[in-house]
C-alpha cells in the first residue's frame, strides 16, 4: 500500500510539474506566413499562430512592414483569423502593385495577460514583377499620381509679445501655454473588442462659431481601423492633457483642465475606407465633431467651463 502511495504521489506531482511548466512557458509566435524569401503579389496575407500558456490568454497581436528603403511602418494591431481555430491572426496588405521587384520585411510581436511577450525576427519578402518603385510610405507611387491632401489648418490669430525661445526638444511638454497648449490633446477610442487606443487631435477653426459644433483634426487610423473596416466605437478628446492632475491618460474627466469632450462622430477620406496600409497613407487624416450641446461635455477642474469647445 504505501509503495502504491508513493507511485500515486509520484504522478500527481509529474503532473503537477507539467501544468506548471505550461504555465511558465513563455507566449510564441509559430507558422509566420509568407515564408522567409517569398515572392508576393499586389495583395498579401500575413498571418501567425499565437501560442501562450495554459493560464493566460493573447492580449494584443502587431505588425510592421519595413520599405525598401529602410522605413518602418507604425505597428498595425492585428486580429483573430475568422473562420480559424483561434490561435491564428491575420493581416490583409494590398497596394504593394506600385512597389514591383522590390523587396520588404515584416515582423510581429504578441503580448499576453500574464505580461509575457515575444517579437519575432524580420521576415523577408519580394513583389513579383519588375520596377523601380522604392519611395516609402508616404510617397503613394510617382510624382505623377493625383494625390489629394488635406486642407491646410487656419492660422492663429493669437499674438504674444513675449519670444519664443528657438531649440530643438524631444518627448517635451508645449512650456509656454496659451491657444497651441489648449487646442491640442489626447483622444482616447475604442473599436470592437479592442483594448483603448491614444492619439493627438488638435482643435481647428472651421470659420464659424454659432454652427453648433467644434471640429478636432487627427489621424484616420485615430478613427477608423483599415484593417477590421470600422469606425471608433468610443472616442473621447481631453484637451491640453498636459495640464491634466492625473497620472496618464484616463476617462476621469474631472482631473483635467478643460474636462473632455465625447465625440459625435468622424469624417474620413474614402482613399482611407477602400484602401489598406500602405496604399492608403496618403489619406491617413480625419476630423472628429463633436455638438456644443451640455450632453457632450463634461466639464474639468477649470471655473467657467461652457459646453462650447471653440470658446473654452
């Protein structure tokens, strides 16, 4: 009886052993696609299989395209596959037409719930075709496409006797207040089933302020996703965040300078909509509106607050 014991004790504990191992086993991406070397079309899927411990799920998916001339994308969220079995997460890319006989790199990067995370190597890939095409993401193909561009913003009518120092900073914060500070901040949005996303926006005049609605110029990709074809489900702007008594960037209203503002809806480029990265970089620009109406707006710490952006 007591040998039976042992070997039972034995057992659990290899078990147990083995369910922690799992545990501990760090999150992996497996089955990258396309393969290292790999000759694509005008359209191409990548794809990985996200493997994380038995205790954890997958928190976030990204991926990054670098140009021929050595120019990185921004990371791109990716999501689940439909139709796989779960573990596996997709991407669609076209407009790579304009970039024939060139040759590019990607990689991705998985985080899980446990805090693990995992970036693979630079995977290498070629368009089919011949060309010369090697401008990068901005440039939209040759000087001889139409590109529309966005409206320029209004000048300032602010005006300050005081000069303005002339240096170069970085990761700063805007020092010398007044419409600048004010006018630009942070917007927080949300699509389906996302973690909360953070751009800049900056409050432009739209030549009127009785029309009912002030209007914040942003990013596209700040508003809707290319990739699930969507707008933000959530979106709300906190300007002059700089100023703000809490510790990062949150929906507590109350703990910045002019409150914050939920948005009303957005307006993007069509090029934007029917096109995927890095076709549509040229369109990647949009404006939130957001109703002067008390229901939109949720006042800060400041006195005096109005629910009329362009006044505040």
């Amino acid at each position: 009886k007591d040998k039976n014991k042992d070997k039972n004790k034995d057992k659990n504990k290899d078990k147990t052993d083995k369910s922690n191992n799992n545990n501990k086993r760090p999150v992996r991406i497996k089955s990258l696609t396309p393969d290292k070397g790999s000759t694509i079309q005008s359209q191409q899927t990548f794809s990985a299989k996200i493997k994380t411990p038995s205790n954890s799920q997958v928190r976030t998916v990204q991926f990054q395209l670098t140009d021929p001339s050595g120019d990185e994308s921004n990371w791109l969220n990716v999501p689940r596959a439909k139709g796989g079995n779960g573990d596996t997460f997709s991407i669609t890319v076209d407009g790579f037409q304009k970039y024939r006989g060139t040759r590019w790199t990607y990689r991705m990067k998985a985080a899980d719930t446990n805090g693990n995370s995992v970036e693979s190597n630079s995977i290498s890939f070629q368009v089919d075709g011949v060309g010369d095409s090697a401008s990068d993401f901005g440039g939209g193909g040759t000087d001889n496409d139409a590109v529309d561009k966005a409206p320029p913003a209004p000048s300032s009518s602010y005006s300050d006797s005081r000069p303005i120092p002339q240096s170069t900073v970085q990761d700063s914060d805007w020092p010398y207040d007044g419409p600048i500070q004010s006018a630009t901040g942070r917007i927080l949005f949300e699509f389906t089933g996302t973690s909360t996303f953070v751009c800049t926006g900056t409050v432009v005049d739209d030549g009127s302020r009785t029309n009912g609605r002030s209007v914040i110029v942003t990013a596209a990709h700040c508003a809707y996703s290319d990739v699930m074809k969507e707008f933000a489900k959530l979106a709300v702007f906190i300007p002059d965040q700089v100023s703000t008594r809490g510790e990062k960037s949150d929906f507590d209203c109350g703990n910045d300078r002019y409150g914050c503002w939920y948005l009303s809806f957005a307006v993007v480029e069509r090029g934007w909509v029917e096109n995927s990265f890095p076709a549509n970089v040229q369109y990647d620009y949009a404006y939130y509106v957001v109703t002067d109406s008390p229901s939109t707006h949720s006042k800060g710490y400041s006195s005096g607050l109005t629910s009329t952006l362009d006044k505040d």
